[in-house]
C-alpha cells in the first residue's frame, strides 16, 4: 500500500475549499483504494487525523483515529479508525475550550486555538452510509482540525496568541506539562 505525499504549509491545495463527494464516486476502486491509502499514509505519520487536501486531493474525505499512546499526542483519548465524507459539523454549545494543536502539513510547529467542546457530526462513511454522532473535549477538537482542512483552513490562522507558537521540542520542554494537566481535565469531564 503506498503512502501518499503531504502537502505541507504553502501548498495551494491547502487553501481550497475541498469538493463533495458525489455517491457514485465513493463506491468507485479509485476512490475506495485512496480512502485505504489515506488512512495508511495517517498511520504511518503517526497523525490523528489527515483530510484529503494535504495528501493533494481536494475532495471532502478525512480519516481520524487515535490509537492508545499515539507519540504526537500521548493525552488524546483513543478515536476508533473513522472515515468522514461530505462532513458538517455544529456546534451544539458556545463553550470552548484552547487545544494546542499540530498539524502533519505544518512542520515543526504547535500553537493554541480555540475548539468547540461540544458538537454534532454528520456526513457519510467511506461506503455511503449517513452517521450523524456527538463529539466532545479533545476529540471533538479533532474533527474540527481536520474538517478546517476540507475548508481550506489551517490550525495556525486560528491562533490569536503567536506567542504560544513553539516547535515541538520547546512545546516538549515549555508547554507540554501545563496542556497535558489541562487536557487531563477536560478528559476527565468529557470522557473522550
Ligand atoms: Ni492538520
């Protein structure tokens, strides 16, 4: 199974808006064999999530899955493997909560962003079928991440702090164990 290229920051297609779509191109092989190649490509970036777009395709497709003691993000509670096509998402409080995220198209780079805590998922799986679920805490912030990315949306234009940008070895060093306490939290509230 090949792993695809990243798109990384500067990359145009990071900046489109994404397309539905349609039912018969989600059955085609074409389309069936990127979703493996997709999540293939997720896992062995050890990311939580990758969408289309940073992969160079820009249809409305993204893979999210946190397995246990992911090494990016070892205080995420596991997401089971799941395909999202054509998602919509709706807040379904105003609160929010600041997640300090990293993306695989922006290297080297952590930042705080501001995420619904609670929200509504719709769309279909990779076969067509309609899922329509709630989300919440950090995992809730997950879809966001990566559903921003179908919008040509990246974590770093909703950092209103540039002061809390770091690379990943000063986040280690810096800022890791004030979130991982603050993550523990809101795990604890939300339960995922
Ligand atoms: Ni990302």
């Amino acid at each position: 199974m090949p792993f695809l290229k990243i798109a990384t920051l500067g990359e145009p297609v990071l900046r489109e808006r994404s397309r539905e779509v349609t039912a018969e191109e989600l059955v085609s092989p074409d389309v069936q064999t990127f979703i493996d190649d997709l999540i293939a490509t997720m896992r062995d970036a050890d990311g939580a999530g990758l969408a289309a777009p940073q992969v160079f395709n820009p249809i409305r497709v993204c893979a999210i899955e946190v397995r246990g003691n992911n090494p990016r993000y070892p205080y995420k509670p596991a997401i089971p493997l799941t395909v999202l096509v054509n998602p919509v998402l709706t807040p379904l409080s105003d609160e929010q909560f600041e997640n300090e995220e990293g993306c695989l198209s922006v290297n080297d780079l952590r930042g705080a962003v501001q995420r619904f805590a609670h929200i509504r998922v719709q769309g279909l799986d990779r076969h067509g079928v309609a899922v329509d679920f709630e989300a919440r805490g950090l995992t809730a912030g997950t879809y966001q991440h990566e559903v921003d990315h179908l919008d040509g949306k990246v974590f770093v234009d909703r950092v209103t702090d540039p002061a809390t940008l770091s690379t990943w070895k000063n986040w280690e060093r810096h800022r890791k164990a004030t979130f991982v306490e603050r993550a523990t939290a809101i795990v604890a509230r939300f339960g995922q």
